[in-house]
C-alpha cells in the first residue's frame, strides 16, 4: 500500500512547493483536483489537454520527487437538472478523464451525481426513504430514465479512455452506500468501483470491515478521512443533520482527521479488510477537520497512517 494526499488543502500553494513537503513528509503518492468542487489550483484539464509539453513537465515534477499520481478528482454533479450546471459538470468529467488518459493515470475519483424531481425540477432531490409512494415512484425514475442512462455512456467513455471511475458513496448523490454503488456497477460494468470514504459511511452506521468486504474487487482507490460521531447529540436527533459544518457542538457528526474521529485499532481493520480483498493501492489523506490547521491536520494524519498501513507485499507463511 501507498499514503497520499488530495493536494486541494494545500491550493493557495504552487504545486512545486506542495510536492516538496509531500515528498519530505515520506508519501508515496499525490492526488490533483481536476475541476468541480475540488477546483484545478494544480492540475487544469483544460490547459494541460492542449500542452503536451506542460503534461510532461507536470509528470516530471511528480516523479522527481519519488511520487505518483494516485487520481484525478473532478466531484461534481453531471445529473443536476439544470441543464447548463450539468453540463458543466460533464464537460469538466469528460475533460478528466481524457487527461487522465493522456498522464497515464488510470483513476478519476467522483461523484455519481443527483437528479431533480422531474425535467422541469431547478435542484436535485435526493431520496432518503420509501413511503410515501411519490419517493419510491421518483427513485425509479431518477434511476432509470436519469442514472443508468447517463453513467452508461460516460462509464463507456472511460472505459475507452482506459480509465476507471471511483465514486465517493456521499450522501446526497444517488450513490451513497456500498449497495447503491453495486447496484450502479451492476449496471454500468467494473469500470465503475468505489473511492471509499469511510468518513461518509462511519456516519450512516455503515461498518467499514463489513462495507469493504461486501465491495470485494470493487475498490478503485480510497480516501483517508475520520469521522467524529457525537454520540450526546445523536442521541437526541440521529444522524441526519442539515446543521452548518460550523456548528460543531450541536452537530450529530463532524469530520475529523483520521485518529480523532476513531482509534488506532479501527484503522488497523480497515487496512486489514483492505489487504483481505486485494486494495494494494493508495491511502489518500483528505483533510476536511474544522478543528485543526492544514498544515497540524496534514501532519497528524500522515503520523497515524505510518503506524498502520502495511507498506510491504505479505511474506510467505513459513509456518503453514
């Protein structure tokens, strides 16, 4: 396995200086923002597609240091039922996608994006429970004349591309649980898996050693990022909070820099559960914590890791 970063915390920095302290922070791997709500501070799609010479020197300036880039992100909204939102989200995954092509990166990390009620709908309308009949009716429609259609064609693309798509399973978005993202890949095909967030999950009650045994094979990449589940307030309202990230003491849950959110023991079945169904891959650190710096957050989390991922491939068992 490999520890990374999504560069986006550090976007107020040119990308030399952010690769400088990755590589002497002792990662192995970065992953750029592309467009969407990431932004594309260090890596623009739409100036490197036209620069051959730019996207070589980007390569360069990666693997100087020692470094690889795990993934492209582009989250966004492709489904929005504004047309022209959407299509600025298409435009920004399609233009993602080809890039990562072009580097010889072989993982676009996003979203599945939501649907509206209706073509006329102005926002989307994320469905969170069967009864009454309009939620089901609405869901499969979302699915069936939206979702499906659409991913089919995009996932296509990738595929073409040689790219794989990683969805966050984030609430508010279509894809939001391990049973959802099957249900899309069943659809689609395996060039659609998960970048698994357990941060998303740890809130819904999902247990990340069951979710990452049931998507077995389904795993394109993964983000390391806590969450902090406060068990005074949940008590009184669950888990469904529409309360500002801000408002840390009245919030059922908040993001938290691995370790705060967690133990070290929790961490190290992750990364077990990881090494079980074959992730060999890359540990992204995204720092979302609203009670650290980025720079404390950044360094905390690296600390963490080290002490619990497995760098090296298994040696043989002597003993059996």
């Amino acid at each position: 396995m490999k520890l990374g970063v999504l560069t986006v915390l550090f976007q107020d920095q040119p990308l030399e200086t952010v690769l400088d302290q990755v590589a002497a922070m002792g990662l192995q791997a970065v992953e750029l923002g592309t467009g969407g709500w990431p932004g594309n501070a260090h890596c623009d799609p739409a100036v490197l597609l036209k620069d051959q010479a730019a996207r070589q020197a980007l390569l360069k300036s990666v693997e100087k240091r020692g470094l690889m880039i795990s993934a492209l992100s582009c989250h966004g909204n492709p489904l929005h039922p504004d047309r022209a939102i959407a299509a600025g989200y298409d435009k920004t995954y399609r233009e993602t996608v080809r890039l990562a092509s072009e580097l010889g990166v072989g993982v676009v990390n996003l979203f599945s994006g939501c649907p509206g009620d209706s073509d006329g709908a102005k926002y989307p309308n994320w469905v969170t429970c069967a009864w009454p009949p309009d939620f089901s009716d609405l869901l499969k429609w979302q699915w069936e004349e939206k979702v499906i259609p659409y991913w089919q064609e995009a996932g296509l693309f990738a595929e073409k591309a040689g790219v794989k798509l990683a969805f966050e399973m984030h609430p508010g978005f279509v894809v939001y649980n391990p049973e959802t993202l099957l249900k899309l890949r069943s659809a689609v095909g395996p060039v659609i898996g998960a970048n698994y967030d357990p941060s998303h999950l740890f809130w819904q009650g999902i247990d990340p050693v069951a979710s990452i045994r049931a998507l077995a094979g389904a795993i394109h990449h993964f983000h390391a990022k806590d969450t902090f589940l406060d068990q005074q307030n949940m008590a009184v309202n669950g888990v469904l909070d529409t309360k500002p990230y801000s408002d840390l003491a009245h919030r059922s849950w908040t993001f938290r820099t691995v370790g705060y959110g967690h133990d070290q023991s929790t961490w190290r079945s992750i990364v077990s559960a990881l090494r079980l169904v074959g992730y060999d891959y890359v540990l992204s650190i995204e720092h979302e914590d609203p009670m650290a710096s980025m720079n404390e957050g950044f360094s905390r989390a690296v600390s963490f890791l080290k002490d619990v991922l497995l760098f090296e491939q298994p040696s043989a068992m002597y003993w059996a």
